[in-house]
C-alpha cells in the first residue's frame, strides 16, 4: 500500500471484462510530504476520487477485493 495523487483520467471504448463501469484514473506515486516519486500509472477508482486527492493505491491480488467481482 502507498499514497498517490490523482492527475487524470483514463477513457476506454474498450475495457477488459469485469471492468465496464469502473473508473480508470492516471495516478503519480507520492511520499509523505507529497512530492511525486515514482512514474504515473493507471489505478481503478473504487473510491470516487477527484483531480489532485490523495489515495491510497494498493496492488496484487488484494487490489480486487474492491471491486464487485473479485475473483
């Protein structure tokens, strides 16, 4: 588990099975005080976030326990 800011979106006319409906955000891992460290990746928005929040972003198999399919 790690902080992330949110700096975008992601559109797809396609997405991956389990997926329609779900929210693709651009994410940039941050350190504690906030500043970028680490290169932009995409994260499935299971909370709602907004441009510029802070998140929690969690990876592996752990990761799909938010979404309404899991496994």
């Amino acid at each position: 588990m790690y902080l992330g800011r949110v700096i975008g979106t992601v559109v797809a006319t396609v997405k991956y099975e389990g997926l329609e409906g779900a929210r693709i955000l651009i994410v940039e891992p941050i350190d504690d005080e906030g500043n970028a460290c680490g290169d932009p990746h995409a994260a499935i928005d299971a909370t709602h976030a907004g441009p510029r929040e802070r998140v929690f972003l969690v990876g592996s198999r752990e990761a799909a326990l938010a979404m309404p399919d899991t496994f």
